[in-house]
C-alpha cells in the first residue's frame, strides 16, 4: 500500500471539493473519486454546470498547484542560498545515488550467471522514484533558470 495522500485528502483535493460541493453538491460527489488535478478538471469539465463554475474551479485548482511548486522552489533557492555544504548538494546526490544504484541494479539483473533478480514489484518503484527525482532535479533547475533569466 502507498503512502501517498489520496487527491481528496491533499490540499488542492480538499479546497476543490469543499468549492464544489459549495457550487454543485451533485459536483462534489461526481468528484469524490477523482485521483489527480487532472482527472479533477477533465471531470470537471464533463459536468453540467455552468460554464463559469467550471472555470472558477479549474482556476482554483492551477493556482493551489502553482501556490505548491512556488513553495518548493522558495525552498530549493533557500537551499542554495544556504552556507551548508549538504544542502547545496543534496539533490545533485540524490539524482547521482539513484542513477548509481539503479544502474548498478539493473546490469546485476541483466548478467544471467549472476542469482540477482529485481522483482516486478521493484522494477515498477524504481521506475517511478527515478522519473521522480530526474524530473524533480532538472525541472526544478529549468525553473531556477527561468526565474533567474526573466529577472534580468
């Protein structure tokens, strides 16, 4: 079982159901099995409501998401604005631990005179933590990039 939050327990979850079970009960129940941000706004858009409800509550639902990388970024720049060496460094560490041990992994699973086996279990974890931390590491620096280029 995972440990992530489940959409409707999240913080975007929890304001977009409380504005549109506020707007639309009937939308507060077509919602309630959503997963993501996404699904959220393409059910959304399935509804019968009106046309400005439904952009009142896909815009509330970008602007929770942006509020929440804004929060990310402030804190990765406060990382590298931090005299500590570790975190400066934490995330390109990370990025270089996984590439490491997954690669590692894999040629280990690859060689067939060696007993090492990467369950599917497995295979779909590292999957999901490398695209993780990969997107996470340069998204992140993409943006850092970003913000500093429109600055100037």
């Amino acid at each position: 079982m995972s440990d992530k939050k489940k959409f409707k327990d999240s913080t975007v979850g929890k304001l977009l159901f409380g504005a549109a079970s506020m707007i639309n009960p009937t939308l507060g129940k077509v919602l309630s099995g959503v997963s993501s941000p996404q699904e959220a706004i393409a059910e959304i858009g399935k509804s019968k409501i009106s046309p400005d409800d439904k952009i009142k509550l896909q815009q509330m639902i970008y602007e929770q998401q942006n509020k929440e990388m804004e929060a990310v970024s402030s804190r990765w720049k406060a990382d590298q604005i931090s005299d500590s060496w570790l975190s400066k460094n934490v995330r390109p560490l990370v990025l270089v631990w996984c590439i490491v041990v997954f690669s590692f992994a894999g040629i280990l699973d690859s060689v067939e005179s060696i007993p090492f086996h990467i369950g599917e279990t497995w295979n779909d974890t590292f999957e999901k933590v490398m695209m993780s931390v990969v997107l996470a590491y340069f998204g992140g620096r993409t943006a850092e990039k970003s913000t500093s280029l429109f600055k100037k």
